[in-house]
C-alpha cells in the first residue's frame, strides 16, 4: 500500500512536469527606444510651420499697410484733382460773369472789352447748350429813356461780337436796363465808369458745364 502511494505521487510529479515543460515561456515586451532623429524632425517642422505662420503674417500686415498707403495716395490725388477742376472752374465762371465798360455816351466796343470777350470764347464754345444774356447799364446821365436804349445797344454791340466769332445769336439774349442797375452809387466819374457796362449771366445749363 506504501508502496502504491509513492508510485502514484511519483506519476503526479512526472505528469506536472512535463505539463509545464509543454507551456510556452511568456514574452517579455521590448523596451521602446527613443529615436532622436525622428524628435528632431519633428521640432523642425514645427519650427518651420511657425515660422511660415509668421512669415504669412507679416506678409499680409504689409500688404494691408500698402494697401492702405495706396489708397491714401489715390485720395490725395483725386481730391487735388478735383480740387484743380473746381479752381479751373470757378476761373471760367469768373472769366464769363467778368463784365465790358464803355465810354460815356458810346456803345462801341473797346479793345480791352473785345479782349474780355474773347476770353468767354471758350467756355461758350465747349458748352453748346448754355444760354446766356447779356445786361447792358448805362450811367444816370440823360434821360431815362435814352439811357434805356444806350443799354440795349451796348449789349447788343457785345453779342454780335460773340456771333461774328461763331456763337449762335439764339444763345444769346439781350436787355437794357438802362440807369436803373447801378454798380456803384455815386455822381461822379468814378461811379459812373463803373456803371456804363455790360454784365453777362448764364440762363441756361449753368449747371452742367465742361471746362474747355
């Protein structure tokens, strides 16, 4: 009987260990190893994607100041050329409105009168729709009458000078208005060389004129 449990422990013994012999061994996982090639690839990028951030950056924040700069410019310049164009016009509206004296008791025209004539030439040439008329004045000298029809005359003396140089006569209208108008108050020579005259005024298209 002794006998028969020895055996029996003995066979357990030899059965376990060839058990365990059978079982595979277990694995032992590998250590990870750093690879610095890889990290400093990496940071690299990473330093030229910043870098192309800041690159674009700035290269959009200059764009945005030339842009700026551009436009500014372009502001400058138009506001200097409007400024010149309303200047050119205020000079051919004066030029225009600038009004023709006359010797005392004459309605013919002087050279320095046919000279201002000539110089709203122009600006009657390059406006074909304006219409004007023409104001002729006299002095207080003479009767009311007389003095009524030296004023037309004077400003009719005006407009066929504009004709002879091309103008239309149905752009241009004519009136006298005699003593009635006065420039200047007074009864002396002073004052009445500034009242036998001729004044000038657009009736028609004022608002839309071009400078020649």
């Amino acid at each position: 009987m002794q006998r028969n449990k020895v055996l029996l422990l003995a066979a357990v013994a030899i059965a376990a260990g060839s058990t365990a012999a059978c079982q595979p061994k277990p694995e032992v996982a590998p250590v990870p190893t750093v690879n610095q090639d890889s990290i400093d690839a990496a940071n690299r990028a990473r330093a030229e994607a910043e870098a192309a951030e800041r690159a674009r950056r700035e290269a959009e924040e200059r764009a945005r100041r030339e842009a700026e700069e551009r436009a500014r410019r372009e502001a400058a310049a138009r506001a200097e050329a409007e400024a010149r164009a309303r200047a050119a016009m205020d000079a051919a509206r004066a030029a225009f409105a600038t009004a023709i004296y006359f010797d005392y008791d004459r309605s013919d025209l002087k050279p320095e009168a046919r000279a201002l004539l000539d110089a709203k030439l122009p600006l009657l040439r390059a406006n074909a729709n304006i219409r004007i008329r023409i104001a002729g004045h006299a002095d207080e000298r003479g009767s009311d009458e007389y003095n009524v029809a030296l004023s037309q005359r004077r400003a009719a003396a005006a407009k066929k000078y504009l004709v002879d140089q091309g103008i239309p006569a149905d752009r241009i209208d004519v009136v006298g208005f005699g003593e009635e108008r006065p420039a200047a108050m007074g009864s002396d020579e002073t004052a009445w060389a500034k009242n036998r005259r001729d004044e000038f005024e657009i009736i028609v298209g004022g608002e839309t004129l071009r400078l020649p």
